[in-house]
C-alpha cells in the first residue's frame, strides 16, 4: 500500500521558525551590541570621574569636610557604574555568553570585604550588619562574580530594612576535594509576600512595597544574583513574611584550592623600586583619559607622556623608545589594534627591545580582548582603572619581561665568553664575579654623580660601565650607555638617565649572578 501526504504547510511552517528564529537571534545580537555600545559610552567619561576622585582621595591634601564630600562622590559614581554593569550582564547572561573566571580564594576574606563595604550604609540607617564565619576555606570561584552576589543580597537587605538588623553567616563544609559553602543573608526588614516573591526573579522588577520605601536601581539585583549562582552550579533560595524580615539562602559546590600569599595593598604613598620607575605612553583620544592615566602614572612614580592618536603615537615611538604602550582600543583613524600591530613589526624590523603593551577599554566583550591579544597587546585593562589595579598589572608584566630579559642575557653572556673562556667554568665564573663586582661600583658611583650634579662625572663612569658590559657581550647595556651617551646631559637629565642605566644593568646583574651560580655547579 502507498500513498502521497502533503507536507507543503508543514515546509511552510518550518521555514517560517527557521526565519523567526533566525530574526530572533539577530535581534539578540544588535541588542547586545546596542548595551555593550552604550554601556563603552557611559564607561569611557565615568572612568575619568571615579578615578580622579580615587586620586584626590588617596592624596589627602584635603579638609575633612572635603575628604568627606569626596568620599560619597567616588562611592555614588562607583554605584552609578555598578548599574550600568547590572545591564551588561543580563544581556550576557540572556545571551550565553557569560564567561566564570575561577582562582583559588578564601571564601571567608572574600565574603568579609563585601559586608565591609557596606558597614557605613548600615550605620547611616542605625542597623546592625553581622559577619558570623568559621575557619578560612580556600577554594576555586571567580571571585567578581561571587562578590557580586553578596555585594546585591546584601545591598537589598539593608534597602528594605528601617531597624534592627542584617546578618550574613556563612559556613563551609569539605569532603573528597570539595567545598560546600552555605551562605545566608537574614534581616528584620519590610518582607515580601508570596505573591510578589516569584516576580522578583524577573528582569527589571522590583517587589511592591509602601510608599515610604523609596526604591533605586534597576531591578536586576536577584535576577542576577540567581543567574551568576546558577552559571557557578549553585542555587539561591528566598523566604520571607512580611512585617518580619526576609531570608536568601545560596549554597554552592566549589572546587577545593590550596592556600597562596595575598597580595598587599597599595601604601598611601607607592615607593617605586630602584631603577623601575617605567617609561609609559598613554594613547587615547578622549582628553580626560588621557589626563587621568597620566596622573595616576606619576602617582605611582612613572613617567607619562600622553598622545591623542595612534599615528602620533607611532611617529614618538620611532623617535623614542618606551617601557609601556597604554592604548585605548577604540580611537579614529589608527584604532588600538592596529597600532598593536606596527608596534610589533616595527620591533620585529629593528630589533628593539620587546615593549609591553596594555590595552584599555570601557568595552568589556570577549571579542574585543580576543582582539586584542591577536594585535599583540599583552593584557587588557578595564576602564575604570583603579591605581592598585594598575600598579599589579604594571609590576606583574614588567617581572615577566625581566624573567625574559634575563634568560636571553644569560644566553648572551655565555655565548659571548665561551670562546673566550675555552668554555672553563674555572675561568668564566672569576671573570663574571669582577665584572658584577666592578659593575656594581660603576652604578654606586653614577648614583653619587648624579645626586651631587657632577655631570663630567657621571659621563665618566657611564664609559667604564659601557667597557665592562661590551667585554661581557651584554649589547644591550653597551646600547642604552651609547644611547645615553649621545645625550646633551645636563643636570637635570642625570636622575632620567641614571634610572635607565639602574634598570639595564640589574637584568645583568641577575643574568650573570645566576651564571655564576650554575657554571660553579658545574
């Protein structure tokens, strides 16, 4: 038996899904693109507000009454910018793209710098915010991502409570590599009634509540805090009765991690070490950026010099080498990446010394990093930029190319002095210990120079350092003595020449100390 069925409406229908749903997704992506966009447009001036705020704060040069006023304008954009934040990230979350991050942190001090933050809104509204914790544990999350739940349970519970209190515990449990962390915000506050709790995990919803509550913020609190523990395998309950309090329960299993060294915090007043206060470009279009990154440079003991556009950039960096290349992403004619990418062909064609180059950028999307790091740009800052921040991305980078530098010196020096030494290690391990020993008199004796001003001296001692490295094979060193050489030094000029010549001879210095080490084992 056979026979013939028409599937002309059911083609029909299918084509008609594949194209709604085909519209549905491009729609997604242009409202994507439409936040990131305009959350990169707000971002880009607000980053100048809250980072010169931040400067002017840890200055101190201020009255109090000052200090004060200042305080609440940096908190009040910083909230400003978390809203905007709030947008971005129901669009990733909508959309899939949400990435975790996970490093080893102890839950304890992560869950304690939150309820910090908002000890002084509790004072302000006379409530008692609690902290009930048990032993550190350290395990593997993405730290931003969970600060920010508590940071958005804890900023709702204080809201939406006139008295009394809101008490965060928090407790953990370990088993077999495992850390199950129990975390539970209570407070005395106005409650929510059945009704409304299920419409609280809406996008842009906020519960009903009397008049007198007055309501701020977009309304993506819980609908995020739950997204972000999901995506975390996690789960977020919420009870509450009204005229009680309310109570928001998150319970997640996380990956156990070992214990590492926190990093300290920034000092009032940075000391830069010796020899490292970098040589840094800032290029970025927008004149209040450029302004800041400056200054909070030179706070943390750089030397800046800023320029508005890609190509001026290229011109100065043919004219004049630098430690760092700071550049925004998006700027006209010559963009970010493409300045990324002649900085590295023009280093590849010349030979230069590799510079480090930090993109910056109010653009959050993971395309535009991809970007970047394809361009050659070795990290990418987020605007804003807080100096603690940047001071760790400056050092951990320059750490990094010293660690290379001094690999590289150390090929150099041994395959310079092998012919030499007829590859003895009896014979080159004396010959590096003068060297360093004669080296390091050399660079006590430009210090002296160039504190007391006596150019004809420092010139002298740059030409015996110069002798010494061209004899170990170090070009490097030999090509920055040269270069400062052709200087038309003068007094002022001597502390710029002395760190340059300070931070070239300690890559040495550790190159051919760690020789020694190694050719003595041998």
């Amino acid at each position: 038996m056979g026979g013939w069925i028409d599937v002309s409406e059911r083609v029909r229908l299918l084509d008609e899904l594949a194209v709604a749903s085909q519209e549905a997704q491009e729609a997604n992506r242009a409202k994507s693109t439409f936040l990131a966009t305009m959350s990169h447009e707000i971002r880009t001036p607000m980053n100048a507000i809250i980072g010169l705020l931040e400067l002017a704060l840890k200055r101190g040069r201020l009255h109090e009454e000052d200090q004060a006023s200042l305080a609440i304008a940096h908190g009040s954009a910083s909230d400003l910018l978390s809203l905007i934040g709030d947008i971005l990230d129901i669009s990733k979350i909508e959309s899939g793209r949400f990435e975790l991050a996970p490093e080893p942190h102890d839950i304890v001090t992560l869950t304690a710098s939150v309820v910090t933050v908002f000890t002084a809104l509790a004072r302000q509204k006379n409530l008692r915010l609690e902290l009930v914790t048990g032993d550190p544990s350290w395990v593997q999350v993405d730290g931003l991502c969970y600060k920010q739940v508590v940071s958005n349970l804890i900023s709702n519970a204080i809201k939406y409570t006139d008295r009394g209190s809101v008490t965060v515990t928090l407790a953990s449990r370990v088993s077999d590599g495992w850390c199950t962390v129990q975390l539970t915000i209570l407070d005395t506050g106005i409650g929510i009634d059945q009704a409304e709790q299920a419409r609280l995990f809406e996008p842009f919803s906020q519960a009903s509540q009397p008049e007198k509550i007055q309501q701020s913020g977009t309304g993506l609190g819980l609908m995020i805090s739950r997204s972000l523990c999901e995506t975390m395998g996690g789960s977020l309950k919420l009870e509450s009765t009204p005229g009680q309090g309310t109570r928001v329960s998150v319970e997640m299993k996380l990956p156990v991690a070992d214990a590492v060294a926190m990093p300290a915090a920034l000092a009032q007043d940075p000391v830069v070490e010796p020899g490292r206060r970098l040589k840094i470009m800032v290029v970025d279009d927008h004149p209040a950026n450029r302004l800041l990154v400056s200054q909070q440079l030179a706070y943390l003991g750089h030397d800046a010099t800023a320029v508005e556009s890609g190509e001026e950039a290229l011109r100065r960096l043919v004219e004049a080498r630098v430690d760092v290349v700071m550049t925004d992403f998006n700027m006209p004619g010559m963009n970010g990446f493409e300045l990324a990418r002649q900085c590295r062909e023009l280093e590849r064609l010349h030979g230069w010394r590799r510079t480090v180059i930090l993109g910056l950028t109010a653009d959050a999307r993971q395309e535009q990093i991809n970007e970047g790091q394809a361009a050659g740009m070795d990290d990418c800052l987020f605007k804003p930029v807080g100096l603690e921040a940047l001071d760790h991305c400056l050092r951990r980078h320059m750490q990094r190319e010293e660690q290379s530098d001094m690999a590289a010196c150390m090929e150099e020096i041994r395959r310079y002095l092998g012919p030499l030494t007829a590859h003895q290690s009896t014979l080159m391990v004396p010959l590096l210990a003068e060297f360093v020993r004669a080296s390091d008199d050399d660079i006590a004796g430009l210090q002296r120079a160039a504190e007391e001003g006596h150019v004809g001296q420092f010139i002298d001692r740059i030409h015996r350092l110069k002798g010494g490295a061209r004899i170990m094979g170090t070009l490097k060193l030999v090509a920055t003595c040269s270069e400062i050489e052709s200087w038309e030094l003068d007094q002022a000029r001597l502390p710029e020449a002395l760190a340059r010549l300070q931070q070239e001879y300690e890559v040495v210095r550790l190159a051919a100390t760690q020789l020694q080490v190694m050719e003595g084992e041998e």
